[in-house]
C-alpha cells in the first residue's frame, strides 16, 4: 500500500499537515531478506512496514543477537525509543519489503504541534509496552512448551514453510525467550504428536494446527492474535 494511503489508516487522528510533512519527508526503503534496514548504533528513527515482515534484533552484553519481535505490515517500530538516550534495536528484513523511515527529532517536533498525532504515537507505544508485558508474563507463567506452540501458532504464517520459513529455528527459540537447546527439544516433541514436521535443515510443516492451537492454550475466537 502507498505510504500516503496508509499513514490515515496507522494514524488516524494527526492532523492532514502533519501527514503531508511524513509523507514528503520520509525515507522509502526496499529490503530483502537479511537487508539491514537500522542500526541500533545510528539515531533513533520511527519505522512503519509498508510491505514485508522485519526482525527486532537486539545484542546482549556479551555480543550475541537475539530476535526479540516481528513486525509486519502497518506496524510502526521505535515510537518508544525516539528520545536519543533509549535504547533501541537492529532491524534486519525477514522477506522482500518496503519501510518508511523518519528521524526522531522530526517526529517529535511535528507532535509538540499536533495534539492528535502526540495520541496516535501515544497509543501505539502503550500497545508496544502492552505485547512487552504480555510477553513477560508469557516468559514468567508459561512453560517452554506454550510459549513455542504460541508463537508457532500466531506466527503461522512466517513460520511454516516446507523450504525455508522467514524465521530461523534459532531466532524461534529468541522469540520464545529460551534457549536453542530447549526450543529443539519442544519441537522434536510437537514432531513426535504430528503437531509439525520438519523437513530438512530448515523447513517447518503445520500438520494439526487444532492440536498445535491447543498445545499453545489459545481459544478458537482467538486464533487470528500475534505474538512476537
């Protein structure tokens, strides 16, 4: 979808100037697969997925990276990170895509005069923190075995491919919040129950997506939510 159709939709109450400046002002970016979009090392800039899926990725202390969520389409990233002192992510392309891009100062500068696009930037930072806690709680409550047919099961659509998912198996266990070596044993158990199939090096089969839906505790209403 065209950046200035879509921007009413993501944020509905800005004000039409304020729109018109984001859509002459942003910087239009096509991806690919493993295309790094940002860095966490540059400034803060306010992303928005017009096309395609892209990884938050993030390092640790001692270096190593992890994917910590997904965005795809519609979905804005960073709106809590706009201030030069948080921390922010890498944003790595899952698949073929197109992001818009804004600097952070921009962004704030156009809220400081437009109440209606401070709301919407709000709100979409109180629906990230919203799926941050949610994910805790997730990581606090859940077993290994939930949290994997959880995201296995909202994420379905990435994740399952007979040759090559937009996501790893390693970057599945990051997202899942536990290690590479517990993930494989979670999915060579749903293996054993014919709730999935691999194939080969990297490719995922959905074999009983009601029993997966099950494993992961989620209602039949509910079978359309995200997670990641």
């Amino acid at each position: 979808m065209a950046l200035e159709a879509l921007l009413p939709a993501v944020l509905p109450e800005a004000a039409e100037r304020s729109l018109g400046a984001l859509a002459r002002q942003a910087q239009v970016r096509p991806f690919r697969r493993h295309d790094l979009i940002l860095s966490q090392s540059r400034a803060p800039l306010l992303t928005l997925v017009l096309e395609g899926n892209l990884g938050a990725v993030r390092a640790d202390t001692e270096g190593r990276r992890h994917m910590i969520t997904i965005a795809g389409p519609r979905e804005l990233v960073g709106v809590i990170s706009l201030q030069h002192d948080a921390p922010s992510v890498d944003l790595v392309g899952l698949s073929r895509g197109t992001a818009a891009l804004w600097p952070g100062d921009l962004i704030m500068a156009l809220a400081r005069l437009d109440a209606g696009l401070a709301v919407g930037l709000l709100d979409h930072a109180v629906r990230s923190a919203a799926r941050l806690l949610n994910r805790l709680e997730h990581v606090t409550f859940n077993s290994v075995s939930r949290r994997l047919a959880m995201i296995l099961w909202m994420r379905r659509e990435l994740l399952f491919d007979v040759r090559r998912p937009l996501v790893s198996r390693p970057q599945l266990a990051d997202l899942a919040g536990t290690s590479r070596e517990m993930a494989g044993r979670v999915i060579r158990d749903f293996e054993q129950r014919g709730l999935i199939a691999r194939v080969g090096g990297t490719g995922l089969v959905l074999l009983d997506p009601a029993g997966l839906r099950t494993a992961a505790g989620i209602e039949e209403s509910d079978r359309c939510g995200r997670a990641g």
